[in-house]
C-alpha cells in the first residue's frame, strides 16, 4: 500500500497532475511525499475521501498554493490549522462527516471560497468571520449541535443554498432573509419555534424546508407561494423540471393553468401545505364572514394572494369545493362526455375530481 501510494504521488509530480485522488487509502496522516521539497505546485483538485486523517499539515498552503478544491469527506479530523486560511485560491472545502468541534476564525481569509461543506460533525458553534466569504453560495452544516447561526452570515451576499437541518437552533436570524441570491433555505429537524415574518419577501428565495420542528406553530405570509416541506415535498422530478404542466394522450396534450404545481391522484390523501393554506385563506377571505375580525386584515396579505382567492382555478360541482393549486384528472373517451355530440373526431375530454373522500363528483377543467 505505501509502495503504490508513493508510486502515485511521483507519478503526479513528474506528470504535473492537476487532481490527485487518494481515496479509500486507510490513511492516518497526511502523506509526507506530497509535501517534500517545493511540493505539488501545479495541484488544483486534491480527494482524500473515506481516510482515517486526524488533521491537517500547518504547511498545506505552503506546499500546495494552487488548490481550488479540497475533499475531505469522511475521516477522523478534530481540528482544522490556523493555517488552512493562507490557501486563498480554495474554492470547494468538502469537511463533512469528521469530528470537528471548533471552525478556527482564520477560515474567513478564504476569499475566493464558494462551497463549504460542515455537515455530519459535532460543531456548538460557528465563527462570525464566515460572514467574510463574499464569493460563498453553499453552506452545508446540517447534522451537527448547532443553536444559533452567526448573524454576520447575512454578510455572505453571493450565498445561494443554506443547509442546517438536524441541529438545535432555535430561531433564523433575520438578517438571513436580507440575503439576496438566497434561492434554497432548509433548515428541518430542529427546535424552530417562529420564522422571521419577512421570510420569503425575497423573489429569489423559492424552497424553504422546515419541515419535523415540532414546535412550529406558523408561517411567514409571504411563503404562500414558495416549495415548503421537506424535499418529498409531493412534486415529482418529471414535474418540478416543467415551467407548465400538461395532461398528454396520444397525439393529444392540453396545457394547465400556470397556478397548476402538482397533479394527483386518487391514491393521495394528504393535500399539499400550499393547497390547504389556500383553501383556508379562501373560507376566511373569498366571502364576507361574520367572525372576520379573528383572521388578519386582508391589507396584510399581498395583492396577487388576494386575487387568486377570489378567482379559484375551479370548484367541484357536488361539493363547491374549491381548487388552486393541485389537480386530479381523469381521462375519459369523448364520446362519453358530455361534448360527444360537439367534435366529430375522437378526442379525450380531460376533468378533474375533488379530492375530498366525501366527494367523488367530477368537474370540468376548461383548457
């Protein structure tokens, strides 16, 4: 092992190799040939993945100046060196499933990083100075023993993905919600009691996961019409890559209304979050109540909500339900419509069903 482990790295210093992979090495520490005489200048990409490394050289950057990209996924790494601030080139630091307690402050002189990944280990904390990585866009630090997040992360303006699931924080600060690239925001699995009421104000922020915090008792307003769940949140792949859906039969494809994001079927049972909030904003706003002082005043609600619940994409014809977000269709042959005697070529008529296990009624679905 240590013959061919030493026959790769002198091979990728007389070749200049760009990415060297030591994977899967059983490695307790750094290999001494990587850092012998002036080192691997010429190294972009290292992968030490799935080795049993317990830390860092404090001459890494030294050694190895060009680094864009470091794995470390996978070892034994209690402490990460003062050091691992000098390798200013660092893109991607890869950091997952170690045994890191502590994140040293020096890891906010990595100006050009862009993808952190934390997960998986056993951090209390984290230090401000991440709020000092401008070009950062992922932050993955899930699965660790965090309850607070560092406010001076509301500084990371080109973040795009924040990942904390699985930790113990009790709040989102609310300088996250200033963030404006925020595009995906989970944070499920904690001790959320409240969500900052701007949170989804921003037209960028599209997925908020916070779903499995048992003591959640509301949303922001402003999430009605962002993904919120958990990642099976009820829209297929085949769905979620589509901006319109269509229902298809043979030659024939009859677009739906863009405020259609899921189609079901009559196995589902469970509405989506977005759809029962929906329905619910309907009962309370759609028509005068006599007990409308319990419910928000509706100035507080944004115009485009108010309008769409005035105007539902349907209703069933047995039940009144109404319908905003989800449909159920059913395929039947023309000829058994009630539009058999309007076409004489054969087609497909396309209706929808409440989904209520009260109501198997049927209603037409105009296209």
């Amino acid at each position: 092992m240590a013959s061919e482990l030493h026959e790769t790295i002198f091979t990728a210093k007389q070749e200049r190799h760009k990415n060297l992979f030591l994977n899967y090495r059983n490695l307790n520490i750094f290999p001494v040939e990587l850092l012998k005489d002036e080192g691997l200048q010429f190294l972009e990409r290292l992968y030490m993945k799935r080795n049993s490394l317990t830390t860092l050289p404090d001459n890494l950057a030294q050694k190895l100046p060009n680094l864009i990209e470091l794995y470390l996924h996978s070892n034994n790494i209690v402490i990460i060196p003062q050091a691992i601030g000098n390798l200013v080139r660092l893109q991607s630091l890869d950091l997952s499933d170690n045994a890191l307690q502590v994140i040293c402050p020096e890891i906010g002189r990595l100006r050009s990083l862009r993808h952190l990944r934390l997960a998986n280990n056993q951090l209390k904390f984290l230090p401000q100075e991440l709020g000092d990585l401008k070009e950062l866009e992922t932050l993955d630090v899930s699965m660790n023993l965090l309850k607070t997040l560092p406010e001076r992360l509301a500084q990371c303006l080109s973040l795009q993905c924040l990942t904390a699931d699985r930790n113990r924080l009790h709040c989102i600060p609310r300088q996250l919600c200033l963030l404006p690239d925020l595009n995906e925001l989970s944070m499920a699995a904690n001790c959320l009691t409240s969500l900052p009421l701007d949170l989804g104000r921003s037209m960028e922020l599209q997925f908020v996961f916070v779903d499995n915090n048992v003591h959640l008792k509301g949303l922001p307003s402003y999430l009605y019409n962002k993904v919120i769940g958990c990642s099976g949140c009820g829209l297929t792949s085949q769905v979620s890559e589509v901006k319109q859906l269509s229902l298809a039969q043979g030659d024939l494809s009859v677009p739906l209304p863009l405020e259609v994001k899921a189609i079901g079927s009559e196995a589902d049972r469970v509405l989506t979050l977005e759809e029962m909030a929906m329905r619910t904003l309907h009962v309370a706003y759609g028509q005068p109540r006599k007990d409308a002082q319990k419910f928000l005043p509706p100035f507080l609600l944004p115009n485009s909500l108010l309008d769409l619940l005035q105007c539902p994409l349907g209703h069933c014809h047995r039940c009144s339900q109404p319908m905003f977000t989800i449909v159920y269709p059913k395929i039947f042959p023309l000829r058994e419509t009630a539009l058999a005697g309007v076409h004489r070529r054969t087609t497909v008529s396309f209706v929808a069903y409440c989904c209520s296990s009260q109501c198997s009624q049927t209603f037409d679905l105009q296209s």
